[in-house]
C-alpha cells in the first residue's frame, strides 16, 4: 500500500515506514504530523485518485529531524563593467516517518509492517 501526498506545492511517493525529505514544516523532532492532502492511494487493486485529493485519506507521520541541504553558490558577472554578485543558500528540510495511511475502508500502520530497524537492534543487544 503506499500514497501520493502534496506537501509545500510538491508531490512525494510514500509507504508505511518510509523516511522522507520535506521542505521545512516547522515542527520539533518526535512530533506527529497528519499530511492532509493525499492526491492518490494504491492498496493492491484498489485505487482510489482524488479530485483533486481523496475524501477522508490522511497520512500520518513522526518527525525524525530537521536538516539543511547542501550549499549552492550564486555568482553574477558582467564583464567590463565591474559588476560582481555572490550569494549562497542552504536550504531547510524535514525528516519525517510515515506511521500510517488511512482513508475510508482501509488502512495500514506501522505495525503492519515488518520494521527492518528491529532485527537488527535485537543483533547489537545480542551481541553487547
């Protein structure tokens, strides 16, 4: 099962457990964030696509972190006339875990799904 959510004018592909990128929300780490526009569920052969988001469908998820991307540098040139502009710009974004989708009829958690974090948490407590 997986969604198609819009978040800051953008569109991401996510499934229950996945970690995403988005552009900054403004929240602190742990805090749970509902992704109230789902433009399209896929749960086996069941497709649900809205118009122009699915009535009902929310996608819930945790925030992990908050990161900045990398440097892009900006240099304007004009030559012969002594004009020179430089700029730079890191720009913030939002480690979140997709914990569930649910719409009407149907939904998935993360206890659904296997977690792959847990095996290998459960070798290092082993092996400690």
């Amino acid at each position: 099962m997986y969604a198609v959510v819009r978040s800051n004018g953008k569109q991401y592909k996510v499934a229950v457990g996945d970690e995403i990128q988005l552009e900054a929300l403004g929240f602190e780490p742990g805090e749970t964030v509902e992704l109230g526009e789902v433009l399209m569920i896929v749960d086996g052969d069941d497709v649900r696509i809205g118009k122009p988001t699915v009535a009902g469908a929310t996608v819930r998820a945790t925030v992990v972190s908050e990161t900045r991307g990398p440097k892009i540098e900006i240099f304007k040139f004009k030559a012969k006339k002594r004009y020179r502009k430089h700029q730079g710009h890191r720009q913030t974004y939002t480690r979140v875990k997709v914990n569930e989708i649910a719409a009407e009829g149907i939904s998935a958690r993360a206890t659904d799904v296997q977690d792959i974090a847990a095996p290998q948490a459960a070798t290092e407590e082993s092996e400690a």
